[in-house]
C-alpha cells in the first residue's frame, strides 16, 4: 500500500471538520502537497457533513421468510471478526500505471450551483442532477443550470456546517429519488420521492424510510447509492464528536459507523425491507441493515462502472485519510469489517477495540495541507485515456486532486497530483459515461469537469 505524505495545515470554516472534532467543528483550506516525513499530533479531524440527537431510532428486528426481513432495534453488541459471503463473478482490469502527462487535461469550470455537494444521474435522462446542501436539487444539461428547483426541502432541514441535503440516487428506472438529509431535530433522515418525466419531485409522494438520531452534530456521511443489486446503499457516520467516544462503529447494534443496504420495498410492518442475505439478517443483538461496519465518516463511495467493486473514501481522525475497496469478485465488501475505531487507517488508534478481521485500506495519505478525503471514482471515461482505471479523488482542505493507479495484485500505485489548487472540494464524481467532474464551495459554489486540454 502506498502512503501520501504531505506537511502544514490551515483550517478555517464551512463543511469539514479539520484537526478536532467537536460537535460543530468545521474547516476549509487551501494549499499545495509537498514532501514530509511527520504529521500533526493526532487530536481530531476531518470530513464533509453531519447532525445533533441521540440514539438509533428505527422499525423493531425479526427476522422474514423467503424474499426480506424487517428492520432490528438497538442493542449493543460489538464485532470482532468479518463474517464472509460468496463472491459475485466480475472481471477486474487493471490501470495503466504511467503517470499521466499534465498538459493533456484541464479542469474547466461548467456552471455554479450554490454549496454543492453531490452530482447524480438517472436512467432515460441526459441531465446531471446537482444537490446543494442548502436543500435543493437542480438540473444540469451541457453546463448549463435550470433555475427551477427539482426538490426544494430547505425549510425541512437543518443545514451548516456538517448538515444539511448531503445526497441523493434514484432507483434503477429513474422514477423515484432518494434522498439523505439532516432534519430540523439533526437526525439523519433517508426519504423516498416519485419523481416526474420532467425530472421534478412530488412533494405529496413524500415517504420516510428511515430516520437516525444523531448524538453530535457531525460525521453523517451522507452518501446515498442504488447498487448494482438494485438496493439502496447509505453511508453513516460513526455519530461524531472525535475518536469514536461511544465507540459506536464496531457495534452492530448500532446503525452509525457503517455502511447500509436496504431495499426501498416496504414490508408488512416497516416503509422498507431487508435483503435476505444482508451479512447480519438473524444475528442476536445486530440491525439488519448493516452491510459492513467499522467506518468514521464514508463521505463519499460509488461503484467502478465497469467491475462493479465499491470504493469507500473514508474520512480520518487527526493523521491519517484512507480509501477502502470491496472487490465484486470477492463478495463487495459484505459483512467487513474497516476497522475504524481500532485503526486509523493502517494505524492502531482505541486500543479497547479489537483489531480482528479488519480489511485495510487500499490507500491512505497523511495530514498536512491536507485533512479530508472528499471522495473519488476510477476513471472509466473515454476523453484521457492515460486515466483509465486510476482512482482520482480530492482533499477538502488543500484542494488538491490527486489519482493513484490499481496495480495487477490490487494494491495501489504511486500517487500522482493532477492539479493546481481548486479549493474547498466536496466531491469527485462521475458521469454515465465515466467522465469525471469536481464539486466545490469555493466563490459559493462551482462545478468543473475533468476535459483534454485539445
């Protein structure tokens, strides 16, 4: 595994928490990578949204015969061990490994969408849709921004800081959205809509799957994924303040600290159902839902668009930021266990929680300039092909976006830096078509695409 070092950091306010954790503590930067061998003492860190309450609130566990199971309560039990699962057949293809030439590509700024935070697509439509955390959701076609709010929830929610609209899928025929937010109590809520031809959401087919109370005020996640499987995957948070203090995200009796996947189906008795071979679906003390544990902050994860593996970039305490991989062929990722609070990164951090069965990151950097992953895609667009395979991602806090290529024996290669800095990035994400565009705050909020420099 190859490990990014960089040196000095600067933080100053408005989505990630950067360097300590408090309830609120939030952080914003700009610089540029340079070589170092130490870091900041590790006290806290880093990551795009989250929100304020106290516990897992969610429909009563039993298990179901045949094609689900309804949802469990919380009881606290710990893991230590990764159940395992029979893998899925996907043929993986390796990067190219050659670093790229710099003048072949250029980030161009396309539009601007105040405070965006996650860009999406559905089946049957060319437009890209943008998701601001202030509550809304508008469409993008060729960089060019309807005014007509889509989704507007804004007096729904609770939005700073951490909080906020943080993300939004739909399901694989396009008609319905889901979407995941803070609400005005600071609890995570997961929330379906019918959506139109026209791409709007009706207000009046509004229906709660699932709410998450929060006991602080951030690490939410805030990721929200239709899988190749057709269920809908979200990502949690490990409920926030720093350093995991109930240590929450090795407990399967807890929601926060893991990676979930439920089907939007409802069931007899709940406004959603559970996969039937969900990894702890009849376990004594877990929740149903979880799909892997042992995670801090999965800010942002997709799904390769050509293997199908699920890369999970996972924001870091005080030192160190990782990405996670779940490879199709050997399972994606169900039941592991990504070792958060045990580790931080490859690095042993509450030493009361067990490092059994914990998969490591593919890839981790260090802190500096830098102090939170906002996430990334593997490249699989046609427009640069010395990019293909790579896995290109961004810092909140530097702005930097760096890529690594995936070696043949899945480990990952040298980092390469792909830009100057671009400032206060919320995430990389991918078109259809695998071309990639970056999501920042910076001057309010903008949008730049990933282009040849022809």
């Amino acid at each position: 595994m190859r490990v990014a070092r960089v040196v000095a950091i600067a933080c100053a306010g408005v989505l990630v928490a950067c360097s300590s954790d408090s309830s609120s503590s939030t952080s914003s930067s700009a610089g540029s990578a340079i070589t170092a061998t130490t870091a900041p003492t590790a006290t806290s860190a880093p990551a795009p949204p989250a929100p304020t309450s106290s516990t897992d609130a969610a429909p009563e566990s039993s298990a179901a015969a045949g094609g689900t199971t309804t949802p469990g309560a919380d009881t606290a039990t710990t893991i230590d061990a990764t159940p395992t699962t029979a893998p899925p057949t996907v043929a993986t293809e390796p990067a190219t490994t050659v670093p790229p030439n710099r003048d072949q590509f250029v980030f161009t700024e396309i539009a601007q969408v105040s405070n965006p935070v996650d860009l999406t697509y559905r089946a049957g439509d060319d437009a890209f849709y943008v998701v601001s955390q202030d509550g809304f959701v508008v469409a993008m076609r060729n960089g060019v921004v309807d005014d007509t709010k889509l989704l507007d929830i804004a007096r729904d929610i609770d939005s700073g800081g951490e909080q906020g609209l943080l993300g939004l899928t739909f399901s694989t025929d396009g008609s319905h959205g889901y979407v995941n937010y803070t609400n005005r109590d600071g609890n995570t809520e997961i929330t379906e809509y019918a959506v139109g031809a026209d791409g709007v959401f009706d207000p009046a087919s509004k229906r709660l799957l699932l709410e998450i109370d929060q006991p602080y005020a951030n690490h939410n996640g805030g990721q929200v994924r239709i899988g190749p499987d057709g269920y809908l995957y979200i990502g949690m948070g490990d409920g926030g303040s720093g350093g995991d203090p109930e240590r929450r995200a090795l407990n399967v009796g807890t929601l926060l600290g893991k990676l979930l996947r439920i089907d939007p189906t409802p069931s007899a008795d709940a406004p959603y159902s559970i996969p039937p071979d969900n990894p702890f679906v009849g376990v004594d003390g877990a929740r149903p839902e979880i799909y892997a544990v042992g995670l801090r902050n999965p800010w942002r994860f997709t799904f390769d668009l050509e293997t199908n593996d699920l890369w999970i970039a996972d924001v870091g305490q005080g030192q160190w930021e990782e990405v996670d991989v779940a490879w199709a062929d050997e399972g994606t990722g169900k039941g592991a266990n990504y070792g958060w609070s045990a580790f931080e990164g490859t690095h042993r951090f509450n030493d009361d929680q067990s490092e059994d069965g914990v998969t490591m990151p593919i890839f981790e950097y260090e802190h500096g300039v830098d102090c939170s992953i906002s996430g990334g895609a593997r490249y699989r667009g046609k427009a640069l092909p010395s990019l293909v395979g790579w896995y290109i991602y961004g810092d909140y806090c530097s702005g930097q976006i760096r890529a690594f290529p995936v070696l043949d024996d899945r480990t990952a290669g040298d980092e390469f830096t792909l830009t100057t800095v671009l400032d206060s990035i919320t995430e990389v994400a991918e078109g259809l078509d695998g071309e990639l565009y970056v999501l920042s705050l910076a001057g309010g909020g903008k949008i730049f695409a990933l282009q040849p420099t022809g």
